[in-house]
C-alpha cells in the first residue's frame, strides 16, 4: 500500500527560529501534497495544497510568509516554519494523493516552540 | 458552505457493546466519502472510502454505510484496541482538491 514518511516525529525549538519538516511518499509519486494543522481535540486544518514545481495554495488565514512549502519533486514536499513562535506549537501532518492511491497520510510532526 | 458534523463527539463502551457512529455532510458535489482511524499523536490511517449512496464496506470489526446525507460507522462487538478516534471526510468533485475533516469521534472501549 502507499507510504508516507513524515519527519521529524517531533521537534523542540526555541522561539525566533526556523524548522523544516520533511513530507516523502515512498512507493508512488504523489501528484498533490497538502499540510494540515492539528490542535488538541480539534480537527484536522488545511493548511495549504502543493503540487509538484509550482507554488503552494494557502488556504485562507495561513501565513505564507511564515509557513513556506517547497515540493521540489513529485516524492518529497518541505514545510519550513520560519520564525516560530510559541503560538505556532502545533501538530503538523501531510498527505499525498495520486488518482487511483487515495489520500495517505504521514505520521505528524509534533512542533513545541519554547 | 461545505461542512462535515459527527456525532457523538465523544463515546464511551463496554467490550462488546456495539454501536454506531454518524457524519453528515453537506458538500456540493461528492466524490468521496474517506473514513480513518487516528490514534493519540499519529496522523490518520485509512479505513474506508465509500462513493455512491448505498455503498457498504466492512473491515474486522467495522462496517461503514452510506446515504445521500450522511455515513455511518458501525462497530460490532468493539475490543479495548478500537479505542481511538475516528474520522470523517469528504473529497469534492474537484480535480487535486484536499480532504474536508469533521471533528472526529473519540472511542472509548473497556474491558
């Protein structure tokens, strides 16, 4: 079945830095990639939609600025949280999706900024 | 607007004690309706996708239905290890277009 690597699983960093969170689909190439943000007790949030060599979508609210994808190929999607803040702690999780594999998603990352 | 409700938030059971869990939508133009199983600090993992109205699909312990409004999850006889929360999605009509969430329903099952 499709596999999607998330890493890292979790990540400690201090406020005011950068973190990169890495998203690969390991058995297909995944033509679309999205990132979700995942409170506690709440739902899955989407975040933005990528799709290979060209630039992100961003939903409504989501700062592209501070939140940048890159999907530099069709098994490997980037979300680089710059300039975290402790607002920014979160759960992070992506998906891939190509026709006729569904929608798989990763593990998550869990971002605690201090 | 599109929008997917389940119901209940959260449900507790005893070992054995089956029952059902629902999610209605309002979407324009269904393409999908995905059903996952998420577990405390993992992303979610596939159960099921239904696409038509009157759709069954079952895996285990689990059966999942569909109407022109809503879906059902059935568990039949639940075991401690279905402790987790189940979500609910749709996939509109759209080509590249991402999965909508409900809030998911958190089980509790106990021995």
């Amino acid at each position: 079945g499709a596999v999607v690597s998330q890493h890292p699983s979790w990540v400690i960093c201090k406020s005011g830095t950068s973190v990169k969170i890495e998203c690969r689909s390991l058995d297909f190439q995944a033509t679309t990639m999205f990132w979700y943000r995942q409170f506690p007790k709440q739902s899955l949030m989407l975040m933005a939609t990528s799709n290979e060599g060209s630039k992100a979508t961003y939903e409504q609210g989501v700062e592209k600025d501070k939140f940048l994808i890159n999907h530099a190929s069709l098994t490997l999607s980037t979300l680089t949280v710059t300039s975290a803040h402790p607002e920014d702690s979160s759960f992070y999780i992506c998906s891939a999706t190509r026709e006729t594999y569904g929608y798989t998603f990763g593990s998550g990352t869990r971002l605690t900024v201090v | 607007e599109d929008q997917v409700t389940q119901s209940p938030e959260a449900l507790r059971l005893q070992e054995g004690e089956s029952s059902s869990l629902n999610c209605s939508y309002t979407v324009s133009g269904l393409r999908g309706l995905f059903w996952y199983r998420q577990d405390p600090g993992k992303g979610p993992e596939f159960l099921f996708t239904l696409y038509s109205a009157g759709e069954e699909k079952e895996k285990e312990r689990l059966k999942a239905t569909l109407t022109k409004k809503e879906s059902f999850l059935h568990i039949t006889a639940p075991k401690p290890e279905d402790s987790a929360t189940y979500l609910c999605a749709v996939l509109k009509n759209q080509a590249g277009t991402a999965l909508i969430f409900g809030k998911g329903t958190t089980l509790s099952v106990s021995s």
